[in-house]
C-alpha cells in the first residue's frame, strides 16, 4: 500500500497509459484463435494496468494460463501506439521473448498500422508514428546496454539467472525519461530467485522501495479457468510443490534449499524485545569479508529461541568505519558475545587491540552448525525481525546447498555471509553453554 502522500502524487499525474487498454484489447482478437476476442480483461490482466499506474516498477506474479503474456502484449501495443516511445521486451532468451513479439505483431496488423521499418532478424518495429517495438534477451547482454526506454517488460523474468541484466544494464535505459516503467511477469522459481527480494521490495519492504508495487496472481484470476481441469492438473502431476508453484504462485521450496524459511512463521515484528532487555541474552555473529561482504548478526535468544532483531551487511568498507558500526551495535544492544570466523585471525587481533571489541573464535563445524539451525527453523524457534533483519530472512532464504557433489557445502554467493554470522552465533553460543554445564 502507498502512503496517502504518495497516493496523492500519482494520481495526479498524466496517466502512464494514454489509451484505456481494456477498450483497445476489445478490439483485437486471439491470434491463435480468430474467433476468441478479447471482450474482458481477468484480474490478473487489470492489475497490470493499475499496478503500472501507481508504480514505477511493477513485480507481476501469476500463475500458468492467466494470460500474462497477452496483457503485457496488449499493454506494449497500448504504449506503442503513443508517438515516439521506446518499448523494450527483454527475456531470458529470444525462443521465449518471441511469445511477446508474435502477439504485438499480429495486433499491428490487425489494426492496420503503418511501420517504417520491420526487420525479423533484428527483431525491431518501427510504427509510422515514430514509436520503436524491440525485442532483446538477456543472453546477450551487451545488446542491452546503450539505449533508454519508456517501457520495460521483462518476460519470464525468474528464468535470468540474476538481476544484473537489470541493475547494469537495463536500470539506466529507464533514467532517459522521467515517466518510464518497468513491468516483471513470471510465475516464482523460489526465494533464493532475485526476483523473489524484488517482489518483496513491492509488499513488506514498500516503505524502503516506495516505487516498487507487486501482487501475485494464482490461476482463479481467470474465469475461463475450471476447477475440474485444475483438479485433473493436480491429480496428473508428479509433484506437489511444482503444481503449488505453477498454477497457486507458491514460493515453492527449490532444489537444495537448506531453510525452509516461511514468511508466516519467521518473520515477526520484534519491537517488543528492547535493546539490554533482562530476559534474553544477547549474542552476535561476525562473518568478516575482504572483497565480500562482511555480515554482524544480532541475535537475542532467551534459551529456547533465537531472535535475529538487528543486522549490518556492508561491502568494501573502510574498516575504522565498519568498527565504528559494530561497536555502536554492541553497546546499544548489549552484546555479551560476539563470535567471529576462527580464520579471521587478523581482523579479529585488530578489532580487539585498535577499536575495543573483543571476539571470541567460532566453531566452524560448518554441517553440524547448518543442522542445529534447521532445527530451530523446523520447530519455529528461528524467527527475524520485520523491519531490522529482513536481509537475513532473504539470506536464509535463499541459501542452498551445491548441486552435484559428493560432499554437503553450501554454495557461495550473497546470501553466504549473514548465514555463516548466524550460524557462528547460534551453534557457538549453544556448544559453549552445554561445556559450561557440563563441566
């Protein structure tokens, strides 16, 4: 939901859309199927227009046969047929973009509209009006790179591999025009996907994205679907968790998941839990990075459960600054451990003897660590701030193990290091209070 303000804002602008889409799709017809028209647009379809009206970057969601690909189709046509606009469709490769490009093409020519120009091989239209239709993939990214946009589509967008087709090369093409959209249409691949935290960006973290909408969309968004025929879909399917994510949109568990993270379960307000608060211990881990990340984790836990209530992520920075940080984080929190990688010889001599924070070395039992975690995310007992860890709810997301190797290691990449700096401060903290008994 946008505040009132910004409410207020946007619609007061111009309309992104000049031509009311509803009313043109009406007077087109199915490509496929001459006598299908496209008399009403289903929920799904609506919310593509009013999700791009009040947002500059709109996270589309939907299910397998709710017409996603004919709405964007009709919404590039609605765009095109403004004078001298720039509209882009871009997928992971040109096999699945061309869905996109025969639609358009075939709707050109149902209304008879002049091109310029109309080149197969290089996968542009140019209509009479100056308007350009161009069709890119992702593959290839330099084809990316160099040219604005008034319209963005990103077909099948969870099928790239990562989000830097956008963040390099497709983000700037939307800084030529101040009114510019982007529009992302797929059904989920998981939540270790980036277009899951771009999806977020548009729900509970709209507050820190304020131009990013999204809404999901499963298959009762449209009514020519049947119940007998979703029935007959589930009963056919050999897996329960790919017919979830097909036609309800669930963020299914993905291969090699390592949590089982649920938003529901794992992801609460914590504000109730105030800094130096009596009845829980407060720990944190360090996961020191060099070219990577450097992650520190705090974590209150009153024996049985661990509360993740504060996070500091941060990339190539200058260390007396990330010190600073850190030693800020402990004394407002009151932090009675900090246990760092034992690798970390070095940073950890240098945090102690210049800046005042002393660490204690963490067991790097790397699978036993990961095992006493799932537990705790299995029984509920592993649960994330809202507003103050939702990187690392997206980390532990995300984390997975690597494929096709005869030893369990988790892969590497940016959702690694907030998990090792919680991995260090939970199985630590626990291993050390059991020798504490014991003895």
């Amino acid at each position: 939901m946008l505040a009132a303000s910004e409410q207020k804002i946007i619609n007061t602008q111009t309309p992104f859309f000049r031509l009311p889409v509803p009313k043109l799709a009406k007077k087109l017809h199915d490509p496929y199927m001459p006598t299908r028209f496209y008399d009403n647009f289903n929920l799904s379809q609506r919310s593509m227009v009013s999700g791009l009206e009040g947002h500059r970057f709109w996270v589309h969601i939907s299910a397998r046969r709710t017409g996603k690909s004919v709405g964007a189709a009709l919404l590039a046509l609605a765009k095109l047929l403004e004078p001298n606009q720039q509209v882009m469709i871009i997928a992971p490769n040109y096999a699945l973009s061309s869905i996109i490009w025969e639609y358009v093409k075939s709707f050109i020519e149902q209304l008879g509209l002049e091109t310029k120009k109309k080149n197969e091989k290089d996968k542009v239209v140019v209509l009479s009006n100056d308007s350009v239709f161009r069709l890119l993939s992702a593959n290839n990214r330099e084809s990316l790179v160099g040219r604005g946009a008034n319209f963005l589509i990103i077909d099948e967008a969870a099928l790239i591999s990562d989000n830097e087709y956008f963040e390099r090369d497709l983000r700037p093409a939307l800084s030529s025009y101040s009114d510019s959209r982007a529009l992302f249409i797929s059904t989920p691949r998981g939540k270790a996907n980036y277009l899951y935290d771009y999806y977020l960006r548009g729900n509970i973290n709209h507050e820190e994205y304020p131009q990013w909408g999204s809404g999901l969309f499963d298959w009762t968004s449209n009514p020519i679907l049947s119940q007998e025929d979703i029935d007959e879909a589930r009963k056919s399917s050999t897996s329960v968790k790919y017919f979830l994510q097909e036609y309800y949109c669930e963020w299914a568990v993905f291969a090699g998941q390592i949590y089982s993270m649920d938003e529901d379960k794992h992801l609460e307000d914590l504000s109730y839990i105030q800094p130096k608060d009596p009845s829980y211990d407060f720990i944190a881990g360090l996961d020191m990075g060099y070219r990577d990340e450097t992650a520190f984790i705090v974590i209150a836990t009153d024996g049985e459960k661990y509360y993740i209530v504060d996070e500091y992520v941060t990339k190539e920075t200058p260390t007396p600054v990330m010190a600073e940080k850190i030693k800020e984080m402990q004394e407002e929190w009151g932090i009675d451990n900090i246990y760092i990688d034992s690798s970390s010889a070095q940073a950890k001599a240098d945090l102690a003897y210049e800046y005042d924070i002393y660490c204690d070395n963490a067991i790097k039992s790397v699978n036993d660590g990961i095992a006493h975690v799932q537990g705790l995310v299995e029984k509920d007992k592993l649960i994330c701030d809202l507003s103050n860890a939702k990187r690392c709810f997206a980390a532990l997301s995300g984390y997975r193990w690597k494929e096709k190797i005869e030893m369990q290691k988790p892969v590497h990449d940016e959702h690694s290091h907030p998990c090792d700096a919680i991995r260090y401060a939970i199985y630590t903290h626990l291993k050390t209070a059991v020798g504490i008994y014991a003895g």
